[in-house]
C-alpha cells in the first residue's frame, strides 16, 4: 500500500485522538526527583512567608522512629514538617492556587516579582520532600482557617486531578496556637519520604539564606529555638555568639572590615534603557580569629562556620541562592584557584530579580552563575582587593608567629612539636618510678639551675617550677664543664634537656641560630625562616635522643658514660674545625 491508499482522517478523528498536555499522575512523581536539597525545599516554603510580609515564621520538624524497607535497622527520621508564619495570608481565591504550577499569587509593582520568579517553587519544594501537602491559611484574626491539600498518592491512583477548592477546617491545635488572633498561614509537610539532614543543618541554611531579613527584624524559630543570622563576611548581627558575648562581658563580638563596596550598572532586559545594579562587598575577618593557625580549623572557628566559610555569597532580592566557589572568579583571568586562607575574605554579590538573566537563574532558585561576561567584570574589580585580602593575612600571621615565638623563647617551637609527637610514641620507661617528692626535688633543682644567681627568689623560683611543670618537654640552658652537650632529665610527666652553654657547638651552632631572628629585617624574612628550620631541627635532634633513651629503664651509667664522650669528641673535633678555618 502506497501512501495514497492510506485513509485520511476525519476532522472528528483528530480531535478524538488527541493527548492531555501532560499525565498528572506520572508527572508529579517524576517532579519530585529535581535537584532540590532538604534545606532548599524548605526554603522555597519559607520565601512564600517571607514574601507575606511574615514577621515570625515557625518551622517545625517531626521525628519518629522509622522501618524503611530497603534498611535493616529502624532509624529516626523526620516524618513531618510545618511552616507556620503570621504574613498577610491568602483568601479563598488564591489559596489553591498556590500549589498549582506555574502560579505565581504574589507580584511586586509594575508586575515585577519579588523572590519567586516561575511560581513553581513552594509545590516542587515540597514534593521533593513529601507526598502530602496541606494548607491552611486566614486573611484576618477573627475569621476561619481555610483549608487545602495536594497528596501524591491520591493523585497517583487518578483519584486527585485538581486541587480542592478551599474548605473550612481548624488545623492542628499546637499550629494555631502560634497564629492567636491573627492573619497567617500554615504549611504541613506529611508522609515525609525523601528527607536528609537534622535540626543543626536546617538552622545553619535558614540563617545564612534570610540573613538579610533576620538583620532586619525577621524571627524565626526552629522546634522553638531561634534562629540567629550567619554572615560569612561576619559583619551583620545580632549572631548567637554576640548574644553569648553580651551576656558573658557585656561586649559584643568583633565584626569584620569592610575592604570595598562596587556596583556595577547593567542594562534590564526587555526595557527602554532601564538599568539596576549588581552590588559587591568585601570584608577581612577580625585579626584576632585570622591569625590563629589551622586556616580556620580551630574549635572557636569551627563554631563560627569559618572553615567553611569558601567561595562567594550570591544573593537575589536579598535571599541567598548560591554560596560556594565561582569558578574563574579570583585571580586572574584564567585561574580557578582558590586558597586556604580565603577563607578569611569574604565576597558577597547582590542583585535584583530585574537582572536574572547576567545570572542565570535555574526554577529552583538553587544556583546564579554569572554570565562569562559579567564574570569577568566582577573579576576585575575584586582581583586587587582579593590580592590586598591574602597579603594582609600572610602579613598578621608572620607577625603572630614571631611574636608567639619571642614569647615562647628561643625553644618554644622545638618544645611544641615534640609535645604533639609525644602522644604517637610508646611509652617512656625513665622517670615513671619516681616518688612525687623525688620528682619536686629535681624540679627544685632544675629550676635552681636555670635562675643562677635569682635562685633565692621565691616568685621567680615558683614561677620558673611552674614553666618547667606545664612543658612535656622543655629545655633549660645550664653552664657545665665545657666537654659535656646536654643531660636529659626524666620526670613523672616531663622530660628536661639540660642544654649546656659553655660547649662549642652551642656556642658556634646555636647560639647564633637560637638570637634574634627578628633584628634582620623583613628583606630577610626568608633566611630568618631557613635558621629557625635548621635551629629547630637540632633541637629536635635532642629531643628525639632523650625520648630514645627513656625507652629503656636500666643502664644509666652507659648512657650517661656515652653522653660525656660523645660531647667530648664533638668539642674537639668542632675546636680542631675553628683553627683549621682561622689559619
């Protein structure tokens, strides 16, 4: 058969063999999996409320004890999740139309929206999270909630096709209490599936997305905690820890500097000559948290989010919806690399909704990567800032090292790191059998050693036990025969290594080594660093002999024979070492 021979169909036919637009029942299922988080779908909920003009916005999660199938132990999870907010609310028109797709039930003036842009979010938001949604919500104090529901599971066996007109219906007690005399609305999250994530995780992302709003007055709670404001350029507040520091010394925390605020002016899509502004700022952490060591790893910082605190904060109408590494974005041109001690930089880009396409904004309002133009304007402005950022914080950090080194002394370092090798080694067998008056009476001794011709003062004697006593391991300069280098001491929980003075390789070895490092310069910051390493490193050599010896608890008398001769052939080989170079 030809194509000729094919019969043509009727006008009637055509229309009878036509396609829904699309299959209600499988396409919610498929929705669901999109590239929402836990947080993110919460938080496309929470901006219905923000966008009500909420003052308290409540979020509640719900924990049970759950036997999935595909697990072999039972595991608490959250099962249920309620958004309960005192905003303006919605009246009976409107209020199913808020879980349909594609609505959007709030637009700003001249129909320019506020944060939601493609009226997908609060429904997608929650399926991704659960399969059943309710919503209650009143327009005054004095009238009835008005009720409606989406559930996934109706809507898969085709017994739910179109959202229920709103009814009137009370909503569960300890959620109305919340809106007492008031306008408001109340999302409940049921048969909660596809949740990961616990209360601390929800907290840390309601605080750092609504920040801005939490600046401004906005409260939100958490199961009833409050949620305090996280700024990762740690200038805003109130934070949990400036309420902490207030109540402890009546101060609050250190905020950061503002290094430079730029705006760049772009031209608004689909307008006369209409233009808004991109807004940049950056910030330099307070000097005291920045030049600690670990690049942000301490437990002070840990608290404070610092070590995390990597990349750019990208935030639309004021609601953050990106916070991580822009690629290409610091540096120049070309480089992606981004630097431990970025971390203690922040970048914060805002920008209208107007401009949504420099930023390419996804549905989801999970991800603004500026355009390759833009980028590279963006680039250009915070280079040199980003540059002044990282010269500052290497500059603060050399100068706390060498003040923590000056204060520490000659062999702080050296002491510091043995202290932390320490605990990977066995155990020292020297010392463990002494008495505790045995012991008082070598610190006595030591410590009478060390202050010389001061050793009759009782402040600085005590102060001097006290030093030797908080150090596992330490040395103490002393002035013997010229022929011996050092004698470790072994104590209950120390170890002492007497370092004699008077000996040649102290003398021409590491007193030079052991001076002043500081007096050369910056010029020579470099060779100062290359002394303390090879300074440290004989130190360490010390050490690591005292440390081997304590492994064994018998022959002193060979150790200590093996000691004064290896001091003795090492003056007279260094001696016969100094005339050779003179002559």
């Amino acid at each position: 058969m030809n194509e000729r021979e094919y019969p043509m169909p009727q006008e009637e036919t055509m229309q009878d063999s036509s396609v829904a637009l699309i299959r209600v029942d499988r396409m919610y299922e498929s929705l669901r999996y999109n590239d929402y988080s836990a947080q993110n779908g919460l938080g496309e909920i929470v901006d219905n409320s923000v966008e009500a003009g909420a003052a308290n916005i409540h979020v509640k999660l719900t924990v049970d004890k759950v036997k999935r199938p595909e697990k072999k132990r039972v595991s608490e999870e959250i099962t249920e999740i309620a958004v309960i907010d005192d905003g303006c609310g919605m009246p009976p028109d409107t209020l199913h139309r808020c879980l349909a797709l594609g609505e959007s039930i709030r637009e700003t003036k001249n129909g320019k929206r506020g944060i939601g842009r493609f009226g997908v979010g609060m429904t997608l938001g929650s399926i991704s999270l659960a399969r059943r949604i309710e919503v209650y919500s009143r327009t005054r104090g004095d009238e009835p909630f008005l009720y409606t529901f989406i559930d996934l599971d109706d809507i898969q066996q085709r017994e739910l096709l179109r959202i229920p007109a709103p009814i009137v219906r009370t909503p569960p007690a300890a959620y109305a209490a919340l809106l007492k005399n008031t306008s408001g609305t109340i999302v409940i999250l049921k048969k909660c599936d596809r949740i990961e994530g616990d209360q601390k995780e929800f907290s840390n992302y309601l605080g750092r997305t609504y920040r801005k709003f939490i600046e401004r007055g906005l409260k939100i709670t958490l199961n009833d905690t409050p949620v305090y404001l996280h700024d990762p350029l740690y200038m805003a507040g109130p934070t949990i820890f400036d309420v902490q520091k207030l109540q402890a010394e009546g101060i609050l925390e250190p905020k950061a500097t503002l290094l430079g605020e730029d705006r760049i002016s772009l031209d608004i899509p689909d307008t006369d000559g209409e233009k808004a502004d991109v807004v940049i700022r950056m910030s330099l952490l307070p000097k005291e948290w920045r030049t600690e060591a670990g690049d942000g790893g301490g437990p002070d910082a840990r608290k404070r989010k610092i070590d995390q605190n990597e990349g750019v904060s990208i935030l639309r109408a004021d609601r953050e919806v990106l916070y991580t590494h822009v690629p290409y974005i610091t540096g120049q041109k070309g480089e992606a690399r981004a630097l431990d001690i970025d971390r203690w930089w922040g970048c914060e880009i805002s920008f209208p909704p107007e401009l949504d396409s420099y930023f390419q904004v996804r549905y989801i309002k999970r991800g603004a990567e500026p355009i390759v133009s833009l980028r590279d304007q963006i680039r250009d402005i915070i280079k040199g800032t980003v540059k002044t950022a990282r010269t500052m914080i290497r500059q603060d950090r050399t100068a706390k090292k060498t003040a923590d080194d000056t204060a520490a002394g000659a062999f702080g370092k050296a002491e510091e790191v043995m202290a932390k090798t320490e605990g990977s080694l066995p155990k020292s067998k020297k010392g463990k059998n002494l008495t505790e008056s045995e012991d008082e009476n070598k610190v006595d001794h030591l410590a009478s050693a060390a202050l010389g011709k001061e050793k009759d003062n009782p402040d600085k004697k005590a102060q001097k036990k006290a030093e030797i006593r908080d150090k596992p391991y330490s040395i103490e300069p002393v002035s013997y025969p010229k022929t011996i280098l050092f004698e470790p001491v072994h104590l209950l929980k120390n170890t002492v290594i007497k370092l004699n003075v008077n000996h040649p390789f102290y003398k021409n070895v590491l007193e030079p080594l052991c001076g002043n490092l500081e007096e050369d310069g910056p010029e020579d910051s470099a060779v100062n660093q290359q002394r303390r390493d090879i300074k440290n490193a004989i130190l360490l050599l010390l050490f690591a002999y005292a440390k081997a010896e304590s492994m064994f608890d018998d022959h002193e008398d060979l150790f200590e024979s093996l000691r004064n001769q290896w001091g003795t052939v090492l003056a007279a080989a260094l001696n016969q070492y100094d005339r050779e170079v003179q002559s």
